[in-house]
C-alpha cells in the first residue's frame, strides 16, 4: 500500500462480501420458492426476498466500487486521500441506511414502510430495483455525492491519469443517473421510458466504464503493461461501448408504449453491444499473455481474465441472443431474461468488484499477494461460482425456451402458471446449483482466513501455472 | 512501418463519439415525448388510474408480476390481465388471497378496500389500452 | 511481438515527408480513428441491410413513398460531399507533402463551406418533409428515410466540427510533413462520412 | 493526380446515379447498374481520399469489402424482394 488513506477501502470490501453473502442466501430463499411456493410464507413473501436480493446486489456492487475508488484513486493521483474521515463517516452512514432499509422490507409490511418513509410526499417506491424509501434514496444521493466530492478533489490535487478520469465519469455519471429515480409519472410509459435511463444507462452505460477502469488498473498492476498502452485500449473500448449502449437502450422500448422505430434503432445498436465485450476479452488475455513481470497475485490475475470472457459470455452473447426486437417479442420478460441478468450481472460487476478485492486486499492487509494456499481457495471458489453461474444461466435459459414455446409461441397457449408446473426441473437444478455457488462463496471467503506464508513481488520468479494463459 | 496510435487520439474519439451519441439519444427521446400521446392512452389517465398505480406500486406488485413484460417473473403477466380475467375476477381474485394450497405459490393478503380496489382495476385497465406493438403475443402473457 | 509493438510512433519523420507513395501497413491517421471508423461503418452497414430487407417486406409501400422524395436535392447533397472530399484530399496533399500550410487551409474552408451546403439543402427537404406532417412514426419508409439520413446527418455535423478544429490547426501552421496525425485522423473520419452517403444516395433516393 | 481524376469520375458517376432514378428504372438491370456505380464510387473514395491506395495488407481490404458487404446484401434484399 503506498498512501495509507488507501487502508479506507477495507472495510468497504468488507461490508460488500458481507452483503454479497445475504444477497446469495436470500436468492436461495427465492429459487425454493419457484418450487415450494408457500416455502417461509408469510414470513417472507417473494416480492420482498426478491427485493432484498436485488437491492442487496446493488448496494454491495456499490460498496465494492466505492471501495475500488478510495483504493485505487490516491494511488493513481500519487496524493493522499483529500478526507479519509469523510469517506470513514460515509462508509458507516450508509452501511447504517442499508441495513436499517433492509430491516425495514423484511419487518414491516411494504405498504406500511412506503406510508412511514414519506412516500405520500413524492412517490417513488414500487418500481422494480427502485424500491428504495425515499428517504433511502435520498441517502444514497447524499453518500454519493460525499464521495464523489471527496474524490474529486482528490484527483484535482493529484496526477490526473486516464483511468481515474473514466473511473470518475463512471462514478459521476452513477450518481447523475440515479437522479431520474425521482421521476415517478403517473403516466406508465413515462415512467418506464425514464426508468431505464436509470437501469439501462448504469449497466450498459455508466457503469462499464468503472468496470473497464477496475479492470485497466489490476491490468497494469498485474502484468507490469506500459500504461499508455493499457489506458489507449481502455478509451477504445469505453468508446465502442457507449457508442452501442447509450442508443441500445431503445432495446427496451419495444413494447412498453414507446415508438415502432425503437424497435429497429433498439435492435441495430444492442445487437452491435458484444463487441466491446468481446474487445474487452481479447485485450485482457492479450495484456496478460504480453505480460512483464509475474505477480505473486495469480488468484487477482485469474479474477480479471475471468471477468472479460463471463461478461462476454452473460452481457454479450446472452444479451444478444435476445435482443432482437423479433425474437424479443416472444421471449421479453421469461426466465430468458433472467438468465441473461445472472451471468451478466455476474460476469461483469460481480467478477470486477471481486477482481479488485482480490487484488487488493492482500496489499491492504500488508503483503503482495496471499499465502499460495489461500490463492488455490479463492481459485477454487472462482471455479465453484462461475462454473455454476454457467450452469444456473443454462437451467434458465432451458426453463424459458421451454416456456416461450409452451406459453407464447404455442398455437394453444398454455397459461403462466401451468407453464411454470411443467418448468420445474428446470428451477429444481438450478436451485441445487445455487447451493454449489454458495459453498463457492463459502470457499471465497474462508480463503481470506487461510493461513500460510505471504508472497511479496520480489519472491515471484517462477510461478505461472494455474492461471490457464500461454506464455508470452 | 506500424501507424499511430496515440492515446490522445483515443480520448479524443471517446469524448466525440460519446458526446454524438448522446445527442442522438437525446433527440430521439424528444421525437418519443412528441409521439407518446398516440400511444400511451393518456386520454384515460383518470385520478382512479393514477391512485391505481400507487397501490400497484406501495405493495411492491412488481416484485412477483411483470407489467409489460417488465418486473419479477414469479407470478403472470398483468399487462393485459384486464382483458384475460375482467375486472371482477381480478377484485375477487385479490380478496381472496392467499389461497394457502400446500406447496403452491402464494400471493400475500393486503387488505384493499373496495376503493382501492377499483382504482387498480382502472389502472390495469389503462395499462391493458396502452400500444405496445402488440405485445404481449397472446392473452396469457 | 511485445507490448511495445502497438505502441510505436512515427519516430522517423522523413518517411512521411516523402512525396513518393510507400507502402504502408497501416492507413494514414491515427489507429483509434480508424477503430471508430470501422465501427461506425459497421452500423450503417446493419442499418443499410435492415432497410433494404424492410422494403423486401413491403416493396410498394417503398417505392410509393419513394416518389416524395426529391432526387435532385439528393443528387447536389453528393456532389457537395463529394467536393468537400475531394478538398480535404487536397488538403491533406498540401500539408503533408508540400508543407503548405496557408494552402491546405483554403482547401479545408473550402470543404467547410461545401459540408455547410450540404447541412443547408438536408434542412430544406426536411423543412418540407415536417411540413408535410411525416415523421418518424409515419410509416416503416419515412422511419427510415428520417433515421438514415439524421443519423447521417448528425455524422456530417460531427464532420465539420472536426474539419474546423482542423483548419484552425492548419492556419496556425499546426501540421506539416511528418506530423500531420490529427489532419489525417480528422480527414479520413470526414471521408467515412462520405462514403457513407454514396451508399445511402442510391440505395434510399434511386433504387427501386 | 489520382485524387483530382478520381474526383471527375466521381462526378460523372453520381450524374450517372442520377439519371438512373430519374428514368424511373426499375429491375435488376439498374439495381446492377447502380450497385456497380457505387461500388466504383466508393472504392474511389476509399482508395484515393482515404490514402489507402499506398497500404499495403488486410487494412487495404477492409473498406472495398465493407462497400462489397453492403453491395452484396443490398442485391439480396432486392432480389427478395421482387421475388415475392
């Protein structure tokens, strides 16, 4: 660790594996409940275990990023931290809010919350990952813009490197976004068509630029890469994707009341979205295999390959296979989709945020890299969840091929529920599945508490096996 | 001889490209708040669709049904649920949950008024009127 | 191959000064220009074949409506692009062959004005398309019509903020022999936006 | 020079294109004759204002495929649809 107001990133990757674990269980929760439908009811209906995973999701992805900048922004600036206090008191404020909103789905009725956080004032609760009380939401604007001030300034006094300037516009751009959570028109379409300027715009827009960012930094950490050649690649790919996001959003205004022409505007631009995936592969395993040095951090190495090839794999591929306004007529909103959200979101902000703890934590607690008995954990833990990622996206995707041609493309159009009776191997597999992705989780985090000798960069002359790249 | 490739250049190309594309965006999105009228059945937006929506939205619907194929994929669509079950089903159909049948799915009970119940329907029955290009494929959603 | 391969500048001037042409592995300009190039060629190339494939559904519609449309401002649209092409050409030969930097800025106001032509005759037809109540939700031809040539539109804008920055460049005696990336970035992404409407004029004005 | 003679060629091949439509005609003849004019355009004006006529390799390819893609898939279409 080079500047010791890094040491603030800590414990905001601690916070997020903690909250990643929730969200995990509480999947768990939800997939036996596709099949045991009375499963914790009324305790836990699935509306609610279903917001407390994806709001989860979002919150520890957060923490994770925010960790990612208070660590990775004062080493590019080569400066101190402008306020380490702040970003300690920020860090508290909002692991606080998100607890207390989370007590709040699960101990009060939705209703009732809605009624005591001063939804009547300005309604904005209800929408599907905007579910937040305003109060809540309200938080979240104010932590963000604490931490951007903080950041900012930060990088104002310091080296201004292309990587922290995309991670900046990301992180910027997350929070102008999230503004548009406040617009709640009591017209639906309205209110649709500017929600996904906050769903679609931070995932396929903003936030790929902190993923391209997380990702460009570990790369020159770990392969020892010129700079100048990794940040070049960097805007290259940034470019190619906003350039196919920002307009693929329209593959969401098919059939929500928006325009025919989105359909084709929709459809061209999101089916050219793999690119900047495939790019994304391309150039890690290319830096990787031109590597100058081999660091002691195979496990950080393994993380960041992996998260260029499963978010081709889930935002690419399987955004793509649906894309198209066609096809998408029959498979929008089925277990397509949300196949296509699980190894997306996986493959791309899951993977990075983990790429980053796991190159930066050794650092944080004192050494280069961990005890080579701690890496092969985490590398087990890596294969664990992602192979069963794979396989939780394949039960999906066969649950909603076989429901799109029971219930949508069938001559005699069988109804929603009877549909689901006859799906349900398909979400017993991926239930048993997700078990093997939390043991993987298990296996992730019990790799932080494996003991035995530290490596430090000067130990790290031999050592490539493992990490599945030819050498250069 | 290997041609150019500067940075600068990169970042140059990225502030462009981003910047054309998001006028683009932006002019595309005003040509859609120009054309949403013919399309959204705005003329029908009643208060009762509007508190409708509230009450769709304050007990958390979508975290079980999809609206317009958009939401949780655990229980039907209701986009077009007007038309599939009519509007008193769907009051009855709410009254009475749950239905507490062993192993199945079970939708909570959140005590609606008639009031409250009637602006739903006339909130789904807006939703129902809305262009989507023809989606939902069928009537089952 | 190593890191450092992508990574190599022109460190030999004189090998660009050379009025005579040598062969090159890579084109003139700067590579990341080239990727945008290539990428937004890559869309119209996929807009191109969805309009051609839409009309294939509904051939009458297209050539009914096709008749609206006005050929000869189409046609004077290329020309103007296609001597504002041929003035950066130009300019980029003054520049980087010669050296003359006064003249290879004529050439590029030249240009200018040409782009600035073609911006004032799209605006007519618009004006007369809008006027004609047609919009993009009229029918699957006038979306097209209107997306294809906006989008294209948008790109000679983009066009011309470039080729002004570079002829601000030029006066000011910014490029010459051997550094002359940025006018030769700048000149091939205006001749993309060129060749883009050689597709589009006949595919959308002429063919039916 | 090439450039300023590829320049009336392009000239004379949009008053060319131009005719064409003004004629009205229709069919595989003209789609040919158009399709054959705009690929001689744009080869032109990759060749000659681009600068790639000088390059040598895959990068000299890449812009005369781009045009013979999109020529190729142009001519499909058609030909669907007048088929149907």
């Amino acid at each position: 660790m080079q500047y010791k107001s890094q040491a603030v990133a800590k414990p905001y990757f601690i916070a997020a594996i903690g909250l990643f674990i929730g969200q995990i269980l509480f999947g768990l929760i939800m997939g036996l409940q596709y099949v045991v439908g009375d499963f914790l009811f009324p305790a836990i209906p699935f509306n609610i275990a279903r917001m407390v995973h994806t709001n989860l999701l979002i919150v520890w992805l957060l923490f994770g990023f925010m960790g990612a900048a208070y660590y990775m922004v004062p080493e590019e600036s080569e400066t101190e931290l402008y306020s380490p206090r702040l970003a300690m008191a920020l860090f508290w404020i909002f692991l606080v809010a998100g607890a207390l909103t989370i007590v709040g789905y699960l101990m009060v009725p939705y209703a009732k919350l809605a009624e005591m956080t001063g939804n009547d004032l300005l309604a904005t609760m209800g929408r599907e990952f905007l579910e937040q009380p305003l109060l809540t939401k309200v938080g979240i604007v104010i932590v963000a813009l604490g931490f951007l001030f903080n950041l900012t300034l930060t990088l104002l006094k310091g080296r201004k490197t292309s990587i922290s300037l995309v991670l900046l516009m990301g992180l910027w751009g997350l929070a102008v976004f999230f503004l548009f959570s406040f617009y709640n028109p009591e017209n639906l379409v309205k209110d649709k068509f500017y929600w996904w300027w906050v769903v679609h715009l931070w995932v396929e827009g903003v936030w790929e630029l902190i993923l391209g960012a997380l990702l460009a930094f570990v790369l020159i950490k770990v392969t020892g890469v010129d700079r100048e050649v990794i940040e070049k690649w960097l805007y290259v790919i940034i470019t190619l994707t906003l350039i196919t996001g920002i307009i693929g959003t329209g593959h969401h205004y098919f059939w929500i009341g928006t325009p025919a022409y989105w359909k084709w505007w929709g459809s061209i631009f999101s089916a050219l979205e793999p690119i900047p995936f495939f790019a994304m592969t391309v150039f890690a395993f290319n830096m990787v295999n031109r590597r100058r040095r081999d660091h002691p951090n195979r496990a950080a190495t393994l993380w960041a390959l992996g998260t260029g090839v499963m978010a081709f794999l889930g935002a690419g591929v399987w955004g793509f296979l649906h894309t198209l306004a066609p096809v998408n007529y029959y498979t929008h909103g089925t277990q397509i989709t949300a196949a296509h959200g699980h190894m997306a979101f996986y493959g791309a902000y899951v993977m990075v945020v983990l790429t980053i703890i796991s190159y930066a934590m050794p650092v944080l607690r004192g050494r280069a890299a961990n005890s080579n008995r701690a890496q092969v954990v985490e590398m087990w833990s890596f294969w664990l969840m992602t192979i069963s990622m794979v396989f939780i996206t394949l039960f999906l995707t066969a649950a909603g091929v076989l429901q799109v041609w029971l219930q949508r493309f069938s001559t005699s159009p069988l109804p929603f529920m009877v549909v689901q009776d006859q799906i349900s191997l398909f979400y017993w597999m991926r239930e048993v599945t997700g078990v093997i992705f939390l043991l993987g989780l298990v296996a992730y985090v019990a790799s932080f508490f494996v003991k035995g000798e530290a490596a430090t960069l000067a130990s790290s002359t031999s050592g490539r096996a493992g990490i599945g790249t030819q050498p250069a | 001889m290997s041609g150019t490739f500067s940075k600068s250049m990169a970042r140059n190309v990225f502030y462009g490209g981003t910047a054309f594309f998001v006028l683009l965006f932006l002019a595309l999105s005003f040509d859609t708040q120009q054309a949403l009228p013919q399309r959204d059945n705005r003329a029908n937006l009643t208060p009762a669709v509007a508190a409708g929506k509230k009450i769709w939205e304050v007990n958390n619907c979508i975290g079980c049904h999809t609206l317009l194929g958009e939401g949780a994929y655990y229980a039907p669509e209701l986009g077009n649920v007007y038309k599939r079950r009519g509007p008193d089903f769907i009051k009855v159909w709410i009254k009475n949950q749950p239905t507490k049948v062993p192993g199945r799915r079970q939708m909570p009970q959140f005590n609606l008024t008639d009031k409250q119940l009637d602006d739903l329907v006339e909130f789904l029955k807006y939703t129902s009127e809305i262009d989507t290009n023809n989606w939902p494929p069928n009537i089952e959603g | 191959m190593n890191a450092h391969s992508l990574d190599t500048t022109l460190s030999a001037p004189a090998s660009l000064a050379a009025p005579a042409p040598e062969a090159r592995s890579t084109p003139p300009g700067d590579l990341a220009i080239w990727f945008f190039i290539l990428a937004e060629l890559l869309v119209f190339a996929v807009f191109f074949a969805a309009y051609a494939f839409a009309r294939a559904q509904d051939v009458a519609l297209f050539n009914a409506m096709q008749d609206h449309l006005d050929r000869n401002a189409g046609g004077i649209n290329t020309v103007l692009l296609i001597t504002a092409s041929w003035c950066v050409a130009r300019a980029v030969r003054a520049v980087c062959e010669h050296g003359r930097s006064a003249t290879g800025a004529h050439w590029l106001a030249a240009a200018i004005a040409c782009g600035g032509g073609f911006l004032a005759l799209k605006c007519v037809e618009y004006a007369g398309k809008f006027a004609a109540g047609i919009s993009l939700s009229t029918n699957t031809f006038w979306m097209f019509y209107l997306s294809l040539t906006f989008f294209h539109f948008m790109h000679v804008i983009l066009g011309l903020v470039i080729l002004s920055i570079l002829w601000l460049q030029t006066r000011r005696g910014g490029y010459g022999p051997g550094h002359a990336n940025g006018l030769e970035s700048g000149a091939a992404y205006w001749h993309m936006v060129d060749l883009v409407w050689i597709v589009l004029f006949p595919l959308v004005y002429v063919m039916r | 020079m090439n450039t300023d003679r590829s320049f009336i060629v392009l000239l004379a091949a949009t008053a060319a294109t131009w005719f064409i439509g003004e004629s009205g005609a229709a069919g595989a003849a003209a789609m040919t004759a158009t399709l054959v004019l705009m690929l001689a355009k744009g080869r032109l004006v990759v060749l000659d204002f681009m600068g790639l006529r000088a390059v040598r390799g895959y990068w000299r390819l890449l812009l005369p495929g781009w045009l013979l893609f999109v020529a190729i898939v142009i001519a499909l279409a058609f030909r669907l649809g007048h088929s149907t």
